[in-house]
C-alpha cells in the first residue's frame, strides 16, 4: 500500500502554510478572510440552500426510489458493524462539542434574533428559535453527507476501483483526460486539508468550555488557562492517538459508543429536570411548528430584508457541513460496507438527526426554562460573546452542579476526541492508494495527521486565529457545494449503468 506523495506533501504544506500566516499576521488573514466569506454568503447563500435541498431531494429518492436495496460489497456481504456501533460512529464524528455547546445555547441565540421579524425573546421568538435549532440540526444538515458515502463507498466496494476518495466518487462524471486530471487532484487536495481542518471548528467551539469546566471543578485560576490547554491537548493526543492507532473496531468504535451512550443518558437526566412532561409538550410543539414551515426555513433567503438571520445561521451551517463532507464521506462509506443503500439514508437522516433532537429537546429546553422564567438571563452572556460563561451557569442552576459540570467535562472531552479521531483517519485514507478489500491506511499515518491536527488546534487557539479558521473553513464550503451536485450525477450514473434492468 503506498502513500500519494503528490497529494501528502502538498497538502502538508498548505496547513503549514496557513498556520505560519496565522502566526505572522493574524490581523491582515483575518480580515482578508472575513472580506471573501462575506462576499461568499451575500452573493451565494442562495446556492447552498439550492445544493442543501437537492442532497435532500437525492437522500429520499436514495431511500424510496428503485436503487434503495443496493448493497455496498454486493448482495452476499454483510454489514462489518452493528447497527448501533455504526450510527454512534457517524453521529459522534459530525457533532463534536458543537452539539453540546449549541444544544443549551442556539434556541437561546435564534430567539434573540428572531427570523421572519418576529419580536427578540417574546413567546413567538423562543418557539421559532427551538424551531430553527432542530432544523439546523434535522435531516437537511444529514443529508449533505449522504450522496458522497454512498458514492465513495459505491466506487470501492461495488466498483472495486481502489480509490475511496472525493475525485473518485467524481470519476464517473470528470473526464479523465488531462484536465479532469488536474481538476481531480485540486478535488482531493482540498479535500484532505479540509479533512484536517474541519474539526478545529468543533476545537474552537468546545476548548473554551472545557478550559472553564476544568477551572470551576478544580478551582483553578485562569492566570493558568495556558497550562490547561496544554494538559487537554495532551490527554487528546493520547486518546485519539491510541483510538485512530487501534484503528476502526479496537479504538473508534468503542470510544463512539461509550461517547453516545454516557451522552445519552446525560441528556435524559438534564430532561427530568426540565421537566419531562413540559419537554414533551415543548416538543411536539417544536417538530409541528418545523412541519408546518419546513418548505419556508428550507428556502428562506429574506430578500427584502437584512437577510443577518439565514447569512449568520443557515447559511453558514450549510458552509461548514459542506467542509465536513469530504471527512463523513470517506469515514461513512469505510463503515457501510454491507449496509443497503437505504439504510445509509435512514441511518443519516433518521438516526443522527433523532440524537441531535434529543439533545435539543433536553437541553434546549433546559436553557430555555431558565431564561423564559427569569431564573437565569443567558440571553446577556451571549450578546458578549461569552460561550462557555453561559453554559456553565446554566449548570451552576442545575441540581449537584459540580457533578453535572464533571459529566459534561467527560463527554464535551469525549466528543471531540471522537471527531479528531475520525478528520486523521479520513485524512489518512485519502492520502493512500488503496484497493477493494478493507485495506486501511498505515497506523503510523493516520498518528501524524492526528498530531498536525493537533498542534495545528493548539496554536490557532493561542494566536486567536481559530475564527479566521473557521471563516476559512466556510469559503471552502462553496467549491464543496458545487461538487456536491457532481457527486449525485455520479451515483445516479453508475446506478443506471449497472443495473439497467
């Protein structure tokens, strides 16, 4: 098995590269960077909400159309994970700290800046806001990595062609002549990079929060917060580095599983204090409400209006889902082998959107209580900009706070180790040549792409350099959206031209 030098390399300098400009001159890349990112979502939001409606279109034709019992590895294979292990691994691998972040916060947030013109934090505001949480968080946020699973694990296990990345689930549709060459290595370059950075969005998100659960729990000052990043780094490194070493059944599985199981239950007990039978009845509000306005939030440009809502909300996840792409679809299609076609679909749509509506349902209607009520404004954390201020005293309002901060500190850790550990392996993946036969990336290969992760995260977060990042991350979702659109017309060529029957 050998390594694409053509691709490592460059793609090893280009992360260099980005750090090193950080690094110098974190004023003058930050606000080129805002500059392109604005100009990307005020001139072309409209085509991510048209690249986000047609993965949907084309995950629901996937699960009722003629193609929905094609099997990856053909009719006789079996699927190599067990239903729950292989749904945890996708859900564990997109969410990151960001669900548990957001899950307290968003509602809060959209009800702050209310959509449609409705009145800030009035009654309206906070039922739209929990609304939008769950559509963020629903089957059009899912289904954005449904086409490119299918089709990378399509090309490897059906098509036996052994090249289980982007370019290849492309191939059908780019001529291989010497152009579509060169526009296939730009596909994987990105790619790989893409795979790298995208979890810094999840680090820059949960790093604050865990710095300040570490603090409270251990009453450590923050003259010292330096230090424990470092130690949390280090933890990760040994984590997700003994994980993505152990490789797909020994190391991600298992850390899949105990992430979703112990956040499970965290969500479950945050519900009872809600209290269960108001989240019920806030829920079946919240999934009406998306029901009844679901063509509207799924098309919503405001273009008579400021359009600050879908630009600041919608739009920027689709972006930052679309960065994600290239890392689920090479994780996903590794482990699909053997699931039907449908049953990848489902498992995105129904599945992973079902575990982060449950952490909506819980802790969105925890926060919301608290602000509703007047037990606790969180609304004024969030106009400073103060994330992780917010969650924690939202958890100093809970019964055994020390205890639930101790838990959350555990999964928020888990979750995103869980993330790294999926962007190394894809990384690795994408930068091997491989064949049909589960043949996995070199273990010593996928330890480095974990530790430039890393230390790519590490300093970012010191520099302050993780939004400029992030704004990145979300100007390189537009190219992904336009292939987005090559990789359904791939699928449904190859479908047609192998079984035309």
């Amino acid at each position: 098995m050998k390594i694409k030098k053509k691709l490592f390399f460059p793609a090893l300098v280009i992360l260099i590269t980005i750090i090193i400009a950080v690094v110098i001159n974190l004023n003058a890349v930050q606000r080129n960077v805002e500059i392109i990112y604005n100009f990307c979502i005020s001139q072309f939001g409209w085509f991510f909400i048209l690249a986000n409606i047609s993965c949907l279109v084309f995950s629901l034709w996937i699960m009722f159309g003629p193609y929905k019992n094609v099997r990856l590895g053909g009719e006789d294979c079996k699927p190599v994970f067990g239903t729950f292990s292989w749904a945890s691994m996708m859900f564990t691998t997109s969410c990151g700290a960001w669900l548990v972040v957001y899950g307290f916060l968003e509602p809060i947030y959209c009800a702050s800046d209310a959509p449609f013109q409705i009145a800030p934090l009035s009654t309206e505001a906070f039922e739209y806001g929990q609304m939008y949480a769950h559509f963020h968080w629903g089957p059009n946020a899912w289904c954005i990595y449904v086409p490119v699973s299918i089709a990378i694990g399509y090309v490897i296990y059906n098509r036996k062609s052994g090249t289980g990345t982007v370019s290849g689930a492309c191939s059908p549709i780019i001529n291989n002549k010497k152009a579509g060459k060169a526009f296939s290595y730009i596909i994987d370059l990105f790619s790989i990079c893409g795979a790298v950075i995208a979890p810094v969005i999840s680090i820059g998100t949960g790093m604050p929060l865990l710095v300040v659960l570490v603090e409270n729990i251990f009453g450590i000052s923050e003259t010292y917060r330096t230090i424990i990043q470092v130690c949390i780094l280090c933890i990760w490194v040994i984590i997700f580095g003994t994980s993505v070493y152990l490789g797909l059944h020994k190391g991600i599985k298992k850390l899949s599983n105990i992430n979703v199981a112990s956040a499970l239950i965290f969500m479950a007990v945050v519900g009872i204090m809600a209290g269960l039978f108001k989240v019920l009845f806030a829920e079946i509000n919240t999934i009406g409400l998306l029901f009844n306005n679901f063509i509207r939030v799924s098309t919503y440009t405001d273009p008579y209006g400021t359009g600050s809502f879908v630009k600041g909300w919608t739009i920027s996840y689709w972006a930052c889902y679309f960065v994600y792409m290239p890392l689920m679809g090479v994780f996903n299609a590794k482990i699909s082998k053997g699931y039907r076609l449908k049953e990848i679909a489902f498992g995105q749509l129904v599945f992973c959107t079902s575990g982060c509506w449950f952490a909506m349902a819980t802790f969105g209607n925890y926060a919301m209580k608290l602000q509703v009520f007047g037990k606790l404004n969180i609304a004024s954390f969030l106009s400073e900009g103060d994330e992780a201020s917010a969650v924690l005293a939202i958890l100093e309002n809970m019964p055994f706070p020390k205890i639930m901060m101790v838990v959350l500190l555990f999964i928020s850790f888990v979750f995103l180790a869980t993330t790294m550990d999926s962007s190394a392996f894809s990384a690795a993946e994408m930068t091997i040549k491989q064949g049909y036969k589960d043949n996995f990336a070199p273990r010593w290969l996928r330890v480095i792409w974990a530790v430039i992760a890393i230390v790519m995260a590490f300093v970012l977060l010191q520099t302050g350099g993780a939004k400029a990042v992030r704004s990145l991350c979300y100007i390189a979702g537009l190219p992904f959206a336009i292939i987005a659109f090559l990789i359904i017309a791939s699928v449904i060529k190859m479908l047609k031209e192998d079984y035309k029957k």
